[in-house]
C-alpha cells in the first residue's frame, strides 16, 4: 500500500467521521422520524372511496352449483 492508499483511507475515514457528527448532532434531520398531523393525499383519497360492487355481485362458486351430468353415467363397478 503506498501513500495513496493511505492518504484515501485516510480522507475516508475524515468523511465518515464528519457524516457521523452531523447525523447524530441533529442538524440533518430525519425524515422518517416525524408524523405528519394532517393526512396525506393518498390517505384522504382512501378514506372516501367506496367499492360500488358491495353487494351486488352473483354468487361465483361453482361448486355450489347442481352438476348438470349427475346420472348420465353410471358406474359399472358400484
């Protein structure tokens, strides 16, 4: 390692140590740790939407359903 090396590992160690002092002293604040008061965009839009289908939609199971082909076939070995 010559005298670059050590000369970018250390201006890399000035930087972070500088990065460091400012995040922790509170002069870059943090955005995720405060909570808006009032709702954002997003959050009023959901708040009013309301799903027109509620309700009115026909019964989708197919299951439930009586099987058109019951008796058609007869099992031989019942």
């Amino acid at each position: 390692m010559g005298k670059t090396g050590i000369v970018v590992g250390i201006l890399l160690i000035i930087v972070i140590g500088v990065v460091y002092f400012f995040v922790s002293s509170g002069k870059i604040p943090n955005p995720l740790s405060k909570k808006s008061e009032d709702p954002s965009l997003g959050e009023q839009i959901y708040t009013q939407t309301k799903n027109p289908l509620e309700g009115k939609l026909p019964e989708s199971n197919p299951f439930s359903k009586v099987n058109p082909f019951k008796g058609v076939y007869k099992n031989p070995f019942q």
